[in-house]
C-alpha cells in the first residue's frame, strides 16, 4: 500500500506542478502547525523525509517560529526536488541500459 504523506501530498508533479511560492507557503503552514501541536510527528517524517538533520536542528534553534517554519519547509523542498533529480536520473540510467541489451 503506497499511501503519500500530507508532505508528499504537497510536492509538484509533472501533471499538477504548483508554483515555487505556492508550495513554500502551503508547507510553512504544515510546518508551522506542526512544530506547535505535534513536533514528535515533524520529527518522524524529516526523517523518513530523509531531510539533512544538523540543517533541520540549525533550523529548530531560529528564534522565530514562522522563520522556523520557513526554513525547515524549505529544507523539505529542497530535499524532495533533490530525490527527484535522482530518480529521474537513475531512471534515464535503466533506459539506457536497457538499450544495450540484444533483443
């Protein structure tokens, strides 16, 4: 069963990529939430995030709770954006491999 997470709910797509703005906006407010009501769930999904964790606690120390917020969204972004390159990447990798083989 592949369920997404609200995160990953959140993540452009090829048929459906919100702009950069929209997506930074709609994750600092799940962030934010998150950090108020539930900080032990954030934790666990940076981490299946596979989110960078000394960026993740520089961010947790910022004084400001939106800065907060802002910051660890964009990290989550940023992370995301990266995986993708990768997959795109290794699937280009298996075509051409696939290429190779006699048929």
């Amino acid at each position: 069963m592949n369920e997404n997470t609200p995160l990953e709910r959140n993540l452009p797509t090829p048929e459906n990529e919100p702009d950069d703005k929209k997506l930074h906006q709609k994750m600092t407010l799940y962030v934010q939430d998150l950090l108020i009501h539930d900080f032990q769930k954030l934790c666990h999904l940076i981490y299946r995030h596979d989110v960078n964790e000394k960026k993740f606690l520089a961010a947790v120390q910022i004084p400001d709770i939106d800065s907060q917020a802002s910051c660890i969204a964009d990290l989550i972004i940023e992370r995301e954006k990266e995986k993708m390159i990768t997959r795109q990447a290794y699937q280009k990798y298996k075509k051409d491999q696939n290429k190779d083989l006699p048929e």
